[in-house]
C-alpha cells in the first residue's frame, strides 16, 4: 500500500506542474491585464504605464511563469499584484473559513446521508423511501443558489431564524458562528447528499440480499446488529468514494455558495482574483484545490483499502 | 491535510470563543469589537460596488465606491458641494479669486488636527496637491485638474493657501471638491497611504487590508466639530449582491447600506424596521455613439435616435419613477447653471422623416453594448430597442460581461450604454464632451462648445457666465452623441434606529459623522 501513496503523491506533484501552467496560459488568454482591471474606467494612458511598470507587467508571459515557478520552488508564493500583500498570508486565512464550512458540511453530511441510506434500504419500495428519494433528488437538481436564497427567504427573512448572510467577522462566540453558517452549511448538504443517499441505498440492498446477511439472520442476530457489523461496513465502500468526489466538488462548488452567503471564503477570492486578473493569487488557489481534490482522493482510496480485509 | 484544517481552524475558534482559559491571548484579538462590556456604539454600514483587493483608502489612488467610504470617513477637503453641487466650506474658511480668475486664495479653518496629533495647516493643503498632481503619483484624478500649476501652489503662512491656474477657472472651489481632493498628511510615508491613512476626519483608520471583508474605523476623540462623530466605530464591508443587501438589512446584520435597486426598495418600503432614503441625484444613464462613425456621424441620424424616446416610460419602466427625466443634456435641470427647455417630445414620424432626410428611406441597423455593470443598463437598452424599431431604427442588443465593461466595451465601442456620477455643471459638460477629454465617449468634438466652455470658466459675471454654460448645453442637446433620458435616484436604506444620515447626490461624498444609532 505505501507503494500505491508514493505513486499517487509522485503522481500528484506532476498534476499540480501541469494545472498550474494550463491555468496561467488559460489566466493569460483572458483579455486586458491586472492594470486595467484595477484602474477601471479611471485608467489614463500614463497611470497604466506606471502601474504596468511596479506589476513587471512588462515581462513577457513565459518570464513571468518561469519567474513565479522559480520563487515557488523556494517556497514562495509571491505577492499579489492587485492586494500588493504576500499570497500565503493572503490566501491562508480564506482557506482555512472555506475547511471550516466545508468540515461543517462534511460532519452534517456523512451522518446525515448514511442514514437515509440505511432507511431507504430498509424501506425499498415503501412510502419512506419513495419520500425521501424524491425530496433528495429534488436538493440535487436545484442549483445551490436557488436552494441558498430560498432558504434565506424562510429561515432569516420569513422567519428570522438564523442570520441571511455568513458574515463571519461578527460572530463573538462559538455559537453565533454556527449560528451565521448554518444556512450554508445546509445548503451544501442539501445539494450533494442525493449522491451518497442513492449509492448508499443501492450497495446496502446489494449487501442485504447477500448470503452473509442471510447467515446471520439465520443465527438470530437481532437486525440493528446485522445492520451496523454485517452489512455496513461492506456497503460502505462505495459511498466513501462518492463522498471523495463530492468534497471535491465541494472544494469547487462552495464558490457559489459563498458568493450567495457572502461567506469570506477561498471560492470567492477565486472569483475575485479572476476579475482581477490577480496571477499570482490565481496560481496558488489552483494549486490548493488542486492537491485538496487529489488528497481527498487518496485518502478515499486507503480507506476503501482498509474497511476491505481482501484488499488490505 | 483537509481533516487536519479542520480540526486546528475549529479549535481555534473554540479557544477564542471560551476566552483566557487555554492562554487565548493573540487569538482573541482576531474577534473585533466586545459588544458585550463597553457597549460602543457601532454602525455597520455596507456599500455596494464589490471590494476587491484593489480596495484602497489613498485619496489620489480611488476608484471604487468602497475606496469613497473608506476615504470619507478619514479624510476631509477644503471644499465640499451641497446638494445643488454648489462649493460650500469644510477645512477651508473661505476663498476668494483675483479679478482674472486665475489665482485662488484660501484661508484655512486654525486648531483642526490630523489624527497623529499634528496640526493641519497649510503645507499640507500644498503636500496633497502637489502629491496628487506629480506624474509619479498616477492618479486617475490628475487630468481632471490639470488647471493647477503644480509649482505655483504656496502656502502664504500657516493658515493661507494660494493656487495659480494655468488658465481662469471661476468654478475652481467646485473643481477641487471631487473624490481625490482629500488633505493628506505631509510626512507620511508611501507606503502607509494605502491602508492607514491619517487625515482629520471624523474617523480614524483601525483596520484595512486590501481584499478582506471588513474595514473597521474608530472615533477621533479630538475631532474638530463639536459633538461629531455620534458613532464610536464604523464597520464598512462591502456587500454587491443587491439582494443580498436587502437581506442583511431587513435582518439587521448591517445598520446601513446604499446604491439599492427599485426594486429593492419597493421591498423594503414594507419593512416597519426599515427607513428607505432616497435622494433627487443628477446620475446620468445614457445610450452614447461616435459622432464621427457612419450613420452615428450625420447629426439627422442622432436626432433621430433622440426622438424616438419616450422619456416618460424610460423614467417608469428603467426605474420605476424614482427619478427624473432627461433632455440629452447632463446637466439636470436643478443644478447650477441648467438649461431650462422644453423636454424633447416622443415623436415617430420626425424621426422617420428625419431618417430619410439623411439617406436611410428603410431604417437603420445598429448594435448597442449593455451589461450588468450599472443597474438599469439592461432596461434601458432593452427598452430602446422597443422604441426605436417603431421608427425603423433596429438595435441589435449586445450584453457584454460586467466586469471589464468599462475596459474593454466602453471608449472601444460605437454604441454603449453608460453612466456618469452627479457632477455640477461645469464638470458633467466638460468631463465627457470637451474635445481634449480622456474620456470622450461620443468622439464630439466642436471647437464652439470647447470655446463656450472656456469662456465662461473665465467669465466672472454670474448672468454671462450662465448663458454660455447654457449655449454649450444647448449645442450639446441639438447636436451631441448622447442619448440621455434619466437621471435616477439615489437610494439607500438603514435600520429604523439610525438617524441622521443623508445620501449626497455627489455618489463619492459619503458623510457619517452625524449619524447616529440606538
């Protein structure tokens, strides 16, 4: 197994290369620069020469990546052009507001989809689980701003609940942070446990009607315990996969989520270094969803590994 | 390496919340303000142009309406505009002008300030301006002063400030009373001006950082009008999700917000916890095209295109009426100088025949530019092409991204939509219109209307001075490539506790030393 992580990490480091000269050309064939973008409609010819000037705007593109490479390389990520502040510091504090909502999230999350998993498997084919497949089918096919505004509509403006906007910044306790991300802390759930419900639902039929299940039926095992020992850790293996996928849409998707909460998150730095044509910013956020969707996935494999007695 | 984020940003906010027990010390700074023990009264106010990193609070350096928040807060100048867009005082006592009009002499308000201590006094009136006019400096605003001899500006002794202009400029307390204007303290540092200005203010900076979420501003005790500011902190954050805005302030995350939407504030209107201020603002929406490109370049075509506007509709379908109308003149006719006319009628038929006059018999084609970036853009464009087709004029709408619309549609297109912040007379003709503008956007250029201008810049007697302002409108109006048929409101809202506060129908100017909450 240790050979299969050193492959994937070697594999890793060749991924992050790739994406990040994929996404400078890409970031490069976007039109205007970051001078433009920061002056705006206030830009006169000699106020973009200088500010092009102090950005090294001037350098052809290929010194530039080659410039930002060399400096990454002596761990450092350079300064952003537009907030004129180191990136680490920059991006640190985004990333770690995006890890807490997402780790929110994932706590609601895998609890909540195992166990409408396990209901809708006992069910099949009942009114429970036609129920609940429909409403969880119906949280996947909205996008997540509709399921985020509707749900500001209700509980903050409707009901005065919960607060609409994830302002973190205002929390001074523990509780009125989770107060403040609630909303989309829900949201996300709301759209991506339909994945993991089905698959949950599909693999513990499977494991259900296998002839273990049946033996230990047979032995009179009461059904909670042939549930949690017998069937589940077997029928977990896929959900667990799902769920790798789903945090790695979750790394992406959350941009929306939190343009709708205004949640000072790493997805709407993105967007806004994008508009700005921030490179350096840009670069570095690539490179941490990027090794979070591939550490996500890693992890997923050796978990599957370890819950599987043939595989370990 | 995501579990383990988890876990650390987690605990940390645990150990914040639960206080000194775990030595929490460093990390309890990272909560602002402890609403809990002193009770300061705080006012979180939210503007709505996005605050990206490129946010700033250097005067010479803003561009956004978020920079304008920050810099008004911190900053004052010699003179400001009341809502006519006429000077009035603010750290300048009083001005006078020789017979020429081109050497201006102001005396300074004694015993104000700046935040660090210092007295202001009159080398710094001549630091910023210096500042803000040095090529180095690259300020947007630069240009738009430019009447200014750098090297002539001295200061006579602690409390006299004398400019000399390179040409007369009557309107020149007006002139220096934009968003760039903004008295500066000698001796600071460069590297400072972005994120901790000192200035006189009513606030002082206490915290900045280019691309996060709030900007936090503190009570200057020693503030030099008595009784102000009536707030201890300010909180601007910056929220351009207009429904958002709304959300936050019928809820009461935010005390304050601005630049709403009609529809916004018909919304809010039903909310008892909610006040809606509204404010007749000279804002200029307009459809602009080059005069100098076919078909825009025969002037029969662009009169065309101005009659076929029903004004009326434009001000009840594009913003719902909280507005007034507009005569292609963006000089609004309750500021300085207007032009009082009769409001060009709606009128088909003229602009068939003048259509046809001018060589288009079956119509015209063209393609207008619209985008997201201004609210009312859309309605606007779309509304017109309705309009227009009537008389055979066939608009080919082009939407075009929000966020480089000003760099790379306007000025590069013949045909856009676009706006203009109020401005008085002088500014809003000259600015857009004058041939030597950087932002000529209709590429009109007419030696009598540069002249018309000139001369009444230079025109001491009020009554002659008017008439010209006024030929140059009407020129304008006749003959410009500029399709102005509103000028909306401004709208904003706060919470039904704050008092005191007022929208400026100059959109940079944002005042809240008078505000109070609670």
């Amino acid at each position: 197994m240790s050979k299969l992580v050193l492959t994937r990490l070697g594999m890793a480091l060749l991924s992050l290369l790739a994406v990040s000269a994929i996404i400078f050309w890409c970031v490069e064939l976007l039109p205007g620069d970051a001078a433009e973008r920061i002056l705006g409609r206030n830009a006169t010819p000699e106020s973009l020469a200088l500010l092009r000037e102090k950005l090294n705007l001037n350098l052809s593109a290929g010194e530039r990546y080659f410039d930002w490479l060399r400096s990454l390389l002596s761990g450092d990520f350079g300064v952003s052009l537009v907030a004129d502040r180191p990136v680490l510091d920059y991006i640190s504090g985004r990333i770690a507001n995006t890890a807490l909502l997402s780790g929110f999230a994932l706590l609601l999350y895998i609890p909540i989809s195992i166990a409408l998993g396990i209901i809708t498997a006992i069910y099949r084919g009942k009114f429970a689980d036609h129920a609940i497949s429909v409403i969880v089918l119906i949280f996947m096919c909205l996008p997540e701003f509709v399921i985020g505004i509707l749900l500001i509509s209700i509980f903050a403006i409707k009901l005065a609940w919960l607060p609409p906007l994830a302002l973190i910044g205002q929390a001074n306790s523990f509780g009125e942070l989770l107060r403040l991300i609630a909303l989309p802390t829900i949201t996300i759930v709301a759209a991506m446990s339909a994945y993991a419900v089905r698959m949950m639902r599909e693999s513990l039929i499977e494991v259900l009607e296998s002839s273990y299940v049946l033996m230990a039926r047979l032995k009179g095992l009461p059904t909670w315990r042939v549930l949690l020992f017998h069937a589940l850790p077997n029928a977990l293996g896929p959900a667990i996969n799902i769920t790798a996928l789903n945090v790695a849409w979750m790394i992406g998707g959350v941009v929306v989520v939190e343009s709708v909460f205004e949640f000072p998150g790493i997805g709407r730095l993105m967007v806004d270094s994008i508009s700005h044509k921030d490179v350096p910013v840009i670069l570095a956020i690539s490179m941490v969803m990027t090794g979070a969707y591939i550490a996500t996935n890693l992890i997923a494999d050796v978990l599957v590994i370890l819950l599987n007695p043939k595989l370990r | 390496m995501y579990g383990k984020d988890i876990l650390r940003l987690s605990r940390r906010k645990l150990l914040a919340s639960a206080g000194a027990a775990l030595a929490a010390g460093p990390l309890a700074t990272t909560l602002h303000v402890p609403k809990s023990w002193a009770q300061p009264k705080v006012l979180r106010i939210a503007a709505g142009e996005a605050d990206g990193a490129s946010g700033t609070m250097d005067p010479a350096q803003s561009t956004a309406d978020p920079d304008a928040a920050r810099i008004s807060l911190v900053f004052e100048r010699l003179v400001v505009l009341d809502d006519s867009f006429a000077p009035v005082p603010q750290l300048a006592k009083s001005w006078e002008s020789n017979d020429t009009g081109d050497e201006w002499t102001f005396k300074l308000q004694e015993g104000v300030k700046f935040h660090d201590g210092e007295p202001f006094t009159a080398r710094h009136v001549v630091h910023s301006f210096k500042r803000l006019l040095d090529p180095a400096t690259a300020s947007p605003g630069a240009s738009s002063m430019a009447v200014i001899d750098p090297s002539a500006i001295t200061a006579l002794d602690d409390y006299t400030v004398r400019f000399k202009l390179k040409s007369p400029t009557v309107e020149f307390p007006a002139l220096i009373a934009n968003r760039f204007t903004y008295i500066v303290r000698e001796g600071q540092p460069e590297s400072e001006m972005r994120t901790a200005g000192i200035g006189t203010g009513p606030f002082k900076v206490k915290s900045f950082v280019p691309g996060e979420d709030v900007s936090v501003f503190v009570k200057n005790e020693d503030y030099w009008r008595p009784g102000l500011p009536k707030v201890d902190v300010v909180e601007l954050r910056a929220i351009p999700e207009e429904s958002a805005r709304i959300a936050a302030i019928q809820s009461g995350q935010i005390d304050l917000c601005w630049d709403l939407g009609r529809a916004g504030i018909e919304e809010l209107k039903k909310n008892r916890d909610v006040k809606v201020v509204s404010t007749r603002a000279p804002f200029v929406l307009t459809l602009s095209c080059w005069t100098d490109t076919p078909p825009f370049d025969d002037v029969r075509v662009r009169q065309a295109m101005k009659y076929v506007v029903d004004r009326e509709q434009m001000l009840q379908l594009v913003l719902r009426g909280y507005g007034n109308i507009g005569d292609d003149n963006p000089v609004a006719p309750w500021v300085q100088y207007a032009l009082q006319a009769e409001v060009r009628p709606r009128d088909v038929e003229k602009a068939k025949a003048l259509l046809a006059e001018a060589g288009y018999p079956d119509g015209i084609d063209i393609e207008l530019y619209t985008s997201e970036t201004t609210p009312g853009f859309i309605e606007m464009a779309t509304l017109y092409q309705a309009m227009a087709s009537e008389a055979g004029i066939r608009v080919k709408l082009n939407k075009a991204p929000a966020n480089d619309y000003w760099s790379a549609v306007w000025l590069k297109q013949p045909f856009v939509c676009s706006s203009w912040s109020g401005r008085g007379a002088d500014e809003a003709l000259a600015t857009p219109y004058m041939s030597t503008s950087d932002w000529n956007e209709t590429h009109w250029k007419r030696p009598e209307f540069d002249a018309y201008i000139t001369e009444a810049r230079a025109t001491l007697d009020v009554a002659k001075r008017t008439e010209l302002y006024q030929k140059a409108q009407q020129l304008l109006r006749d003959d410009g490539g500029a399709i102005i048929s509103v000028f909306p409101d401004a709208l904003g809202a706060s919470r039904s506790n704050v008092s005191g506060w007022k929208l400026h129908p100059q959109q940079s100017t944002k005042d809240f030393s008078e505000v109070s909450i609670g």
